[in-house]
C-alpha cells in the first residue's frame, strides 16, 4: 500500500498515487512527453524555480515527486522538513512549470518513478557524478536521465544557514 497524504484545500495539480497513473494514462495517449523530477522542496528559492523550469523544458507535461515529511526528516534529520508536506505541495503546485505533484514516502523516488515511466528523470547538477538510485527504472521503461544546471549556492541548506548567521548576528549586536 502506497503512502497517501489528504492534503485538504491542496491545489487541483496535488494529486495521489492512483489520480497521478490516471492523467498520465491520458497524457500518454495524447502523445505527451512526461519528465519527472523529485525532491524535498523545504524552502523555495530562485535555484528550485529555475530547476523546475529547466526541467518542465524537456518535455510537455512536469512530474514532481515530493518527499513525505517523514521521508525528508529521514533523508535531512529530524529538525527537517521546516514547512510540512502538503504546503510543500500546494506552493509547488502554484508554480507555472509543474504540472502535477505526487508526495511519496519512500526514501528515494524508484516505486513512484515505476507509476509515472517518464521519458526523462531530471535531477539537479549537484547530483552530477552521483549514482541516481531512480535511472534503472527510467531507463527500464526507455526513459533517459537529464542533469540539469547546477545554480551555485542555490540550496535549501544555504538559506537555512544565511538566516541563522543573520538571526545569530543580529541577536549578538
């Protein structure tokens, strides 16, 4: 059984597991070329928006997979996710580039990637070099994994450390 948030008042683009196979089932036979993409999202900046949009430019319709709460606090600790998984969802979903978002629970994207079979996986140039746990399964299904452009000092976990050295200094002074 796949995890499945209720994400109550979430945009129309938040969809489960089930709702997700279902418009790519459609989209496929429209003969639209579906990316995928994932990640945790926690804090969105100029290097997610610029990421989503390099990837919505590899085909017509974007998939975001986005790390459960319970996923990300795995993944980043457990001060981690700063803001809970359906307000990440809803801002991603208000976002023109993405097309739908999909909140799994796993570690990595594999099960969901085997729901969406994209043409092409992108992931961000910081994974540059990296094993992407996802590619076999893309590639199983002749999909191609895209390393998008790598925006320097673009993370999450940079903004997080610019506030806390404001907030330090600030309450030094």
């Amino acid at each position: 059984m796949t995890y499945e948030p209720t994400c109550a008042g979430a945009h129309t683009k938040v969809v489960s597991r089930d709702e997700l196979a279902e418009r790519l089932a459609i989209a496929r036979a429209a003969g639209k070329r579906i990316v995928m993409t994932n990640g945790c999202f926690d804090i969105l900046h100029v290097g997610h928006a610029r990421y989503l949009a390099e990837a919505r430019a590899q085909g017509d319709l974007l998939v975001v997979g986005l790390n459960s709460d319970a996923s990300v606090a795995s993944l980043k600790g457990p001060q981690r996710p700063l803001i809970p998984e359906c307000e990440r969802a809803d801002m991603l979903a208000h976002l023109e580039a993405v097309d739908l978002v999909s909140i799994f629970d796993e570690v990595t994207a594999i099960a969901l990637a085997e729901v969406v079979r994209p043409a092409v996986y992108v992931k961000g140039g910081d994974r540059q070099g990296q094993t992407i746990p996802e590619a076999a399964t893309v590639e199983k299904h002749g999909g191609s994994v895209y390393i998008a452009s790598l925006i320097a000092q673009r993370s999450t976990t940079n903004v997080i450390e610019r506030v806390l050295q404001s907030y330090a200094a600030s309450s030094a002074g």
